[in-house]
C-alpha cells in the first residue's frame, strides 16, 4: 500500500515507522535519498521536521511553568516588549494558536525577501517585525490562527526565563534526558550527516529543486530542528502521554478546543493537536514534510517523513501516508488532517 502510493505521488523518498500493539512493529524506506541515484534512505537518515519543533518548544515552557517560573496566564508583555496588544495575550494563548497576532510567514514582504535569498540568516526579532506591522486579527482567546508569530515568541520567553539560548535549553532538559541524541537544534542551515536531500517545486511532476541546504533559521522555534526516524518514535510517546511533565500539566496541555477551520476535525491544545484519537503534530518546510502521532488508547505510533514538500491533490504527502497507515492497523481511528489555509 505504502510503496504504490509513494509511487503514485512521486515522493522521491519516505521512511515510515509503525509501532502497534496489535500488529507489532514495522520499519520502511521507498525510494531513493538523491535524485539522479539509486540510493536508498537509510532508516537512521537526519530529516527537517519543521512544526514538530513546536511540541519541543511547548514542552519546554510547560517545563518552565511547572516549577512555577512562569505562568500559562501571564502576559506576554511581562517577557517581551512591543507585542501588538502584548499585555492582553497570554503565554497559554500563544501555545494555542489564540492570540490573534499575524503569522510573519504569511507577509507578502518576508515571502519576497525570503525568495530572494533562501540561505540568509534571520533573528527572532527580524521575524516579529514582519508579523508586528499588521494589526491584531482578533481579540485574543477568541478564535483559532495557526501563527509561527506564536513559537517565536515562546523561544524568547524561554531563553529569557533559563537565561539559555533556546537550543541549549533544549539539548539539557529535553533531548539529553530522552537519549534523543539525533536530533538537533541548528543555528543556522548545519544539516549533520547522514541526510536526505530535501526537493521542492512547484508540482508532484516537477521539477524539483534540491534545497537541502536552504536555511531554516526563519522558523527558529517554531520549524528549524532535525531529528530521525528512531528518535521521532520515541518522542511520539513521550510527548502525547506527557513523560517530561506533572499530570497536572499534561492535563491543561491536553485540552484540546476546536479549530473552526473548515473540514478540519483536529482540536488543538498547547502544541499539539488531536484528531480521531491521535495526538501529536505534523511539519512542513522546503523540501521535507513530517508527521509523528500516538495513539493512547492502543499504544499504537506512526511517524512519516519524506524528503519533498510539494502537496498532491490537496493534500500533504505525510497525511496521505498517515491515513493509509491508519486505516490498516486502526480503522476505527483513522488519522486525516486536511493543509490549514492560513499556512
């Protein structure tokens, strides 16, 4: 199923990991790392995750609020100065996508700056300006918008708080005690090896464009991490049943409330969404796309990554591949989580 579907999207390369306690454990790999080989992916290869990076962020706040250096309820003027009605968004609102504040990646001018050149090195701060010269779109905890705006704040609230660079929060209280030792935080466009090559374009028949080496550093906290198949696996679990946090915690962060997105299904709760069961997040950035969900109540974990960002009929090649997963080893679960149209 996997293989033909792969094949029908023209993915040029996907590793898939399935964990059930129905059906057991499955590892597989199609197609080739390279365009112009037959090189096969490797299961251990290093692939950009994208958005996953923001259930690493999140984790790290939720940390930080659970022993009581911040609060879910505070302001985000208290942590950083010149939020677009700053003293009236919460640091739970930004976690929820609820704070009304425009997404910088939906600007036309950073679009065009960014086209213009791929491999520059952005700040956080260069990135809010984007997002602060348009007003609020509505008032705060009123509705839902999927905001970049949001994760970048959130890095700076953490490095202000741990008095750390983000990425070094990070590797201490996340990544070292998970023994998730292939995954990574990057400055800049640093891709450690092995790796898939990462193809963009404009459509499934190309052509595609290598952009392996496009620098990430626009989605910081919110995009910019790298990680594995097998480390990815891992933090399915950790992350969905909540193992670096209180009860307590988990239990706000899984208060999942609907997005009001058309044909989306999924609630959202603080860096994590839920669809049919599953918990987990979904990535997308140039030349990859990736998707880790676990199912509690069957113990069950997908995690999908591919080297291409394009979409196919409509639809991002990780869900494709997660809903034919899901239908097979939980069809009374089956995960489909349709592109968000604000980005």
């Amino acid at each position: 199923v996997l293989e033909d579907l792969v094949t029908s999207m023209a993915v040029p390369s996907a590793v898939v990991i399935v964990r059930s306690s129905t059906y057991g454990d499955a590892t597989f790999a199609f197609g080739t790392r390279e365009l112009g080989t037959d090189e096969p992916p490797m299961t251990f290869d290093r692939y950009r995750i994208g958005s996953l990076t923001k259930t690493v962020t999140a984790t790290v706040i939720l940390q930080l609020a659970q022993e009581g250096k911040l609060a879910l309820d505070d302001p985000i003027s208290t942590y950083q100065p010149g939020v677009p009605n700053g003293e009236n968004i919460t640091i739970a609102q930004l976690l929820d996508m609820r704070s009304g504040l425009y997404n910088y990646t939906n600007d036309p001018a950073w679009q065009e700056a960014f086209g213009r050149n791929p491999y520059r090195q952005w700040l956080p701060r260069q990135l809010l300006a984007y997002s602060f010269s348009h007003p609020l779109m509505f008032k705060p905890g009123t509705k839902f918008f999927y905001s970049n705006t949001n994760t970048i704040l959130l890095g700076l609230v953490v490095e202000k708080v741990a008095r750390l660079p983000l990425a070094t929060f990070i590797k201490r209280y996340v990544l070292r005690p998970e023994h998730l030792a292939h995954t990574v935080f990057p400055p800049g466009a640093q891709f450690p090896a092995p790796h898939a090559q990462g193809y963009a374009g404009p459509s499934p028949k190309g052509p595609l464009v290598n952009v392996t080496n496009w620098n990430p550093s626009w989605g910081w906290a919110a995009g910019a991490m790298i990680s594995t198949l097998g480390d990815l696996r891992n933090w399915a679990r950790i992350v969905a049943t909540g193992e670096l946090l209180t009860p307590a915690t988990q239990k706000q962060r899984e208060r999942f409330l609907p997005t009001g997105i058309r044909g989306v299904r999924a609630g959202y709760g603080l860096g994590l969404f839920k669809d049919n069961g599953w918990i987990g997040h979904n990535g997308s950035l140039p030349g990859y796309q990736s998707l880790t969900i676990y199912l509690p109540s069957k113990r069950a974990t997908v995690v999908v990554l591919v080297n291409s960002d394009i979409n196919y009929q409509g639809s991002e090649l990780t869900t494709l591949l997660g809903e034919a997963i899901t239908k097979i080893i939980t069809p009374h679960h089956v995960y489909y989580l349709p592109p968000s149209p604000q980005g």
